[in-house]
C-alpha cells in the first residue's frame, strides 16, 4: 500500500547500516539529551514512544546478525501483511529474526538511557516505567500482526517494569491485574497531583 511505498522511497535518504538514521535510536539520542538539560529540575516529566520493534522490521545488518538471520531470498520480506500466513516456514522464521534484530537495536539503545541515568545520579529522585501498547503476533496461531484476531495472549500481556526511587519492592513480580489506563493515575498520584473526575484507570504505587 501508500505506507509501503513512503517507506521504500526514505529508505533512499538513510544509511541503513547507521543506528542513528532510525527512529527509536533517535528518540532516544533526544531523551538523553532531555534527560541531562532537565534531571535537575524539580516535577518534570518526559514520555518517550518508541516506534520499534514494529512493522516494517528493519534494522543495520548487526543486529540480523546477532539474531541469526539467514534470510537469502531475493527480494527484501519485512512487512508482512495484516493477514493469515501464507508464507512458508523460512519466511517466519525471517521476520522473527528480524523482530529480534529490531528489539536488540531498542534495548541497545534503552542501554544508553539507563546509562545517562547512572552517571546523572537520576534514580534517587526519578520513576522509571517501561511498558508498551500491545503485542504482535509473529505466525503464532497462523497469524501476521494484530487487529482482525482473538485477542490472544502475546498481543494483550503486556510488559510493565516500574522502577522508584523507594526501591522497597526492587526484583520483585506482582500479580494484580493492571491496564494501560492505570498509568495516567499513577503519574497523576508520582506528581501528587488530583485526578479529573471521569479517570477510571487507578494509581499503581500500592502495587
């Protein structure tokens, strides 16, 4: 479709060997710097949304590497459609290594930012939560993606890792039920702030 064919046409404008012509590597380059212009200030926020791992899953060839790809077939398969899999086993096999090189980048990157916390003293004062949106499915259950399928588990449990400065539940799981309508309350609450009347989501810091 149009969205495909936008993406082909700027892969002719990056180097696609570089991290920093990606999006999540340079959402993370901008939070960095966010992070050392304002970690002493009082009562701030930042949001950081983080494109990969996402369709089309594309990455510099280290990452493929790493993940083990040995995709060899002429033409480039990293967009598959939103639809049954009709592609054979190699096919899948590709596009969760390419999942995986997608992820490495982001976490490689997520390093950084875990990185200038520590060296900025940020943890004493600053919450940290890493959660995502949704899953996707990668030919489990004979599927591509998301949207037209039962909900199945790897697109509805989503990770949720919170990190405060309390640190008294450090490495610990917990097994209450939460929604990403819980996260605004939370921040809401972190900045003691009061909540609109309509908010239905509830604060996490007792979990």
């Amino acid at each position: 479709g149009r969205y495909a064919r936008q993406f082909w046409v700027n892969r002719r404008w990056m180097d696609a060997e570089r991290d920093e012509d990606y999006a999540t590597p340079r959402c993370f380059v901008r939070a960095i710097e966010f992070l050392r212009n304002n970690h002493a200030a009082d009562n701030w926020h930042l949001h950081l949304e983080l494109f990969s791992p996402h369709e089309p899953f594309t990455c510099p060839k280290r990452y493929l590497e790493m993940a083990g790809d040995v995709w060899r077939e002429p033409y480039d398969f990293v967009w598959p459609d939103y639809a049954p899999v009709a592609e054979g086993p190699e096919a899948v096999e590709h596009i969760r290594k390419c999942y995986a090189g997608t992820l490495m980048m982001a976490d490689a990157w997520l390093g950084k930012f875990l990185d200038a916390m520590d060296s900025l003293g940020a943890w004493k004062d600053t919450t940290v939560i890493l959660t995502t949106d949704h899953g996707h499915l990668l030919g489990e259950h004979g599927y591509w993606a998301k949207n037209y399928t039962f909900d199945y588990k790897e697109l509805v449990h989503i990770p949720l890792v919170v990190c405060t400065p309390d640190g008294s539940r450090a490495g610990r799981r917990v097994t209450g039920l939460t929604a990403t309508v819980d996260l605004m309350p939370t921040l809401m609450d972190l900045h003691r702030a009061p909540l609109p009347p309509h908010v239905q989501g509830r604060s996490l810091l007792d979990l």
